[in-house]
C-alpha cells in the first residue's frame, strides 16, 4: 500500500518534532527528510502555505545538515498542521 502525501506530511512532523526536541538529526533523519520533500514538492493539490514552508525547509535543509533552529521548527510544525 503505497504512502500518501498526507502520511508524508505527517512523517515530516514527526520527524521535525523529533529534531526540535532532541536538537539533533541522524544522518539517516536528514536523507529521510530530503526524500520527503522531494516527493511532496510535485503535490499540486497541497495549499500555497504549505508548499511554500516546505520550500524554505528545503532550502534551510540543503545549505545545512545541522539540526533547524527552533524558532523556524516551530513556524513550520504550525504552518504543516494546517493540512
């Protein structure tokens, strides 16, 4: 059964919550969060806000491998729980 966009974001959460909480991302946490967002980067249907915060996620993710601040953690968990 194949994963929807909807579990993706979920995931994505869960995976940014963890960050957040523990600061600190595995190796494995970030290649699992760059896959997610490539996936739903061709999701058309997704709102503009949130298509737009996985954007920036993406661009704060691809400059640095270090844990997100947590302000911006913080920012983007609100603007994804709208989905």
């Amino acid at each position: 059964m194949p994963i929807t966009n909807k579990d993706k974001l979920h995931l994505l959460k869960d995976l940014l919550e963890n960050q957040s909480a523990e600061n600190y991302m595995t190796t494995d946490e970030a290649e699992q969060i760059e896959r997610l967002l490539s996936s739903l980067a061709t999701d058309a249907s997704l709102q503009p806000e949130i298509q737009q915060t996985l954007n920036h996620i993406h661009e704060k993710h691809e400059l640095n491998h270090e844990p997100f601040q947590q302000q911006d953690v913080e920012q983007w968990l609100n603007v994804l729980s709208i989905e």
